[in-house]
C-alpha cells in the first residue's frame, strides 16, 4: 500500500463561520474602550506618528504617497519581513486599466461597462459589486497615477489577457519595477520604514477611536502611538490553520501565497472590533499532496500542471469513484476545488488521487514528471493500482470501465464530460490537494476604505487597503485593487487627521 502522512485540520471545522466572522478569531477577545485605555495609560510611546501604515507592500506605500501629497506629515511604514514591496513585487507586473495615456496614444478603446463586465465574469460575481464599482472606476486613472506620481516604468504595448480587452498595463522589470519606483518616492518623501517589525494589536482609546498600534520588532515589543492606522499587511493565504478557521470547507489546504500573508492585519483589526467578509473566497491550485506534506513543498517544486492537462486526466476519492466533471480545472474558473475539498472531507483524507496511465504520461516527454524525484503510484492491474492508492477496488474498476465506455461513446452522461482519452494499464496516480495562493476576502471596509464593524459602523481612525480587505479584485485587478485602495485609504486617513486637528 503507498501510505501518506497528512494534516489534520478537521478539527478546525467547529470553529468559525465563512462569509461573515467576528471578533477573537486569534483566540482574544476584542479589547473594549475601558481595556486599550488602561493599557495605554499603564506604559509609554515608543513612537509617536500621524498616520501609521502596516505593511509596505503595493497598497501600503500607495497610501503612503498619498497621504503625504494631502498635507500629512509624519507617516510611519512598519514592515515585518526584511524587504519591501510585499506580493507585488512577486507579480508579472502586469494591471487592468481603461481610458490611460497609454491606451489612447495607442487608440484603445474600451469602456467602464466592459471593464466591469469583465472582472464580475472571470469572478462569477462573487465579489462585493459597490468595492468593485470602485476599483474598476479607478483601475485607469491609478495606471496614470502610478505613471506620472510614482515613475513606474511601462512599456508601451497595452496586452491582452484575462479575457479579450487589451487592457493589461505591463511594468519593465515585473513586480521588482514597482518596488523600485516605489521606493525612490518614498524616500524623496523621508517615509521612515520599520523593517522587521510585526503588527500584533490595534489599539482604541476609551471612546472606541484608534490611538496607535502594538508591534513586535526582534525580541522587542513596541507601543507606537498614531492618530490613524491604515493597515496593509496583504492576505493570510501562507496561514492555512487560519484559512481553516474563517472557512471550515477549506481544512486540509496549505498556503503556497507570499511568504508575508500570514493574515496579522486581518487578525488584529478583528481583535479590535472589526468584521470580517467574503473569507470563503480564495484562489487555491492543486498540488502534489506528499510534496507540500512530507517535503515542505512550493508551488513550483509540487507542480503538479503537466498532469492535470492529460486528456485522460480522471479523480477519485477513497471509495475508487469520481465525483465532479474533470475538465472545470483551470484557476480561472476555481470551480474544481470545492468538489475536491468535499471530498477530502467525506473521505476523512487530506487529499484526492489524480488518475492516468503510463502511456500517456510517458508521452509528454518528462513533461509530466513528478517532483523531488518521486515515482508515481502505480499499477499493472486494477487490483494492484488500487492496493497502491489505498482505494475500494470494485469502485476503482467500476469507475474505469465506466470512463473507458464514456470514450467510445463520446459522452460522459455522469458529469457532462466529452472524453477522448481511454485510461488503460498500467496506471498511475498522484494525491492532490487545493493549495491557496490568494485570498479575495478579509476586513470588511466601506467605500472610503474605513474599517466598519459588523454592524456596518466604521472604527474611528482604522483604515484598510490591497488583500488585507475584502472583496473586488480578481485576476487581472489584483495590482489595480491593491494601489486603487492604497490610495483612498491615504486620502481618507489624511481627512480623518486633519479633521481630528482642526
């Protein structure tokens, strides 16, 4: 029998809702007024700022730049890896936009209807369409912004992706493009950048109003005091203990995003009162289940592509049967994951067994070749290949013969499959799993980029930009969502200090 050890998250499934959670998802309560009061009047300030930014990814220094250009002076940027710039600077570089300079020296056109259109039907309109209105609004006049403000440098030629608008805006040099220009601007405008220094706690004053943060720098504890806070620490798809906990149907997942999306933004702005949407939409893609369990695998070293796109490509759970239609595979889409997390549910098991067979992967010239070295499960025989994979025999030669006969046929009646494939011995098989690699939902904002509770009333000097918050972005506007947000989370902050101060 090939045997696999596994995670275990179904324990988690008793702990938490999906589309809304509350406050004391880290196991805190959310401190009242009276509490962040005592606290603050029990120890002093390390720093003192006006607006304090966590997190110096893409919608981070956005906000930064922002505020500043609106008259704010002090702004602090806390960061708790060593580097700078976040999962943007992990990108292909590459953001959606209608109506920029560089569309209309090309004679682009295209209008807001079809921008909107576009991203609602690559999401399949699960995203919150007031925040997408926004972002879409936005997405062209953020591209000039960034062009003419920040210097980013982009080429010329407006592509075509994500569907068929050519309005894909690409930086030289990737996701590092925006860093770099980024960077220059901040410094110009003396943004200070704590590196290495971790938000753990937003604090409120004894009227419910923000009064400054608690963070962790080494083996330090720092109390840094602001008038507001704009968090913007990214997603928590690299905290699948977490991811379990706001979504129980995706138990068994691992986080394969931005090493720095830990969700510590969503988790302190929860502990403070605030609430929590759409955290049961996320982008995950399968991959190699012993890799990422036994082998501390990436994505790229439990890639498991070239197998998934075999024509003869089937999966089966524990009872040896199939359980959804194989060809709605594709990120794009994301409609292959909630049939195979129900399944590994079902089993008890952490993952599933994509099904070929030699031949065909043979075929592929090495193309499908399994990572760190690893040989497939394989079997001569049905009887053998089952003993391999730990599967009901009698299910698993069922299941077979049924596709097999799908082929001569032309149709697969059970799931509205059109094979063309047959699956013949010897076979083989590996275990995948759905692994995360962004998170669409979080902290809960309105159109100002306010943080509100859950009964929809804002957190009084708390803001929130880029994946920290929940839900408009999609492939193609993730960059667009990210920069958009940074930026009305900066013009909003410096509204609220100013007038705090007036």
């Amino acid at each position: 029998m090939h045997e696999l050890s596994r995670r275990t998250f179904l324990g988690g499934l008793a702990l938490g809702g999906g589309a809304l959670a509350l406050a004391g998802i880290a196991g805190c309560s959310p401190q009242s007024g009276q509490e962040a009061a005592t606290s603050t009047a029990a120890g002093t300030w390390d720093e003192e700022v006006d607006l304090l930014v966590c997190g110096c990814g893409g919608s981070g220094m956005a906000c930064a730049i922002e505020a500043k250009d609106s008259g704010i002076e002090n702004v602090m940027i806390i960061e708790k890896r060593s580097n700078v710039g976040g999962t943007t600077t992990t990108s292909q570089g590459m953001i959606a936009g209608f109506d920029t300079a560089i569309q209309k020296k090309q004679g682009i056109e295209l209008t807001y209807d079809e921008m909107y259109a576009n991203l609602m039907n690559n999401a399949s309109y699960r995203l919150d369409p007031a925040l997408t209105k926004i972002t879409v609004e936005n997405c062209g006049k953020t591209i000039d912004w960034l062009a003419e403000r920040v210097h980013v440098p982009f080429i010329d030629d407006v592509a075509v992706y994500y569907g068929p608008l050519q309005m894909m805006h690409t930086v030289d040099g990737g996701g590092a493009g925006f860093a770099d220009a980024f960077t220059a601007r901040l410094d110009e405008l003396e943004v200070e950048i704590k590196k290495d220094t971790k938000l753990t706690d937003v604090l409120l004053d004894g009227e419910g109003k923000v009064e400054g943060v608690v963070a962790e720098s080494g083996s330090k504890t720092l109390r840094i005091k602001a008038k507001a806070v704009m968090i913007a620490t990214g997603g928590y798809a690299q905290n699948p203990e977490l991811t379990a906990r706001l979504d129980p149907e995706k138990a068994g997942t691992f986080g394969i995003g931005y090493l720095g999306c830990e969700g510590d933004g969503l988790i302190a702005a929860s502990n403070a009162g605030a609430g929590l949407t759409h955290t049961n939409d996320m982008m995950c893609v399968l991959k190699d289940h012993t890799i990422m369990s036994e082998h501390d695998g990436t994505s790229a070293s439990a890639n498991v592509k070239g197998f998934t796109n075999l024509a003869n490509m089937i999966l089966v759970g524990a009872a040896g049967t199939r359980f959804c239609n194989e060809d709605d595979k594709g990120y794009m889409s994301q409609n292959l994951n909630g049939p195979v997390f129900d399944q590994m549910h079902r089993d008890g098991k952490g993952f599933v067994w994509m099904v070929s067979d030699q031949a065909t992967i043979d075929a592929t010239d090495g193309k499908t070749a399994r990572g760190e070295n690893l040989a497939y499960a394989t079997g001569a025989d049905v009887s053998e290949f089952a003993r391999s994979l730990g599967v009901d025999e009698v299910g698993l030669q069922a299941t077979l013969d049924a596709y097999n006969a799908a082929v001569d046929s032309g149709v697969d009646q059970e799931f509205g499959r059109f094979p063309t494939a047959k699956i013949n011995p010897p076979y083989a098989a590996l275990p995948v799993v759905p692994c995360e690699i962004i998170t669409y939902g979080g902290i809960a904002r309105n159109e100002a980029g306010e943080v509100v509770k859950a009964d929809g009333t804002p957190i009084p000097g708390l803001f929130v930009g880029g994946e920290a918050g929940g839900n408009s972005a999609y492939m193609g506007f993730t960059l667009s969502n990210c920069f958009t947000w940074g930026r009305i989370g900066g013009k909003s902050a410096a509204q609220y200090i100013q007038s705090a101060t007036s």
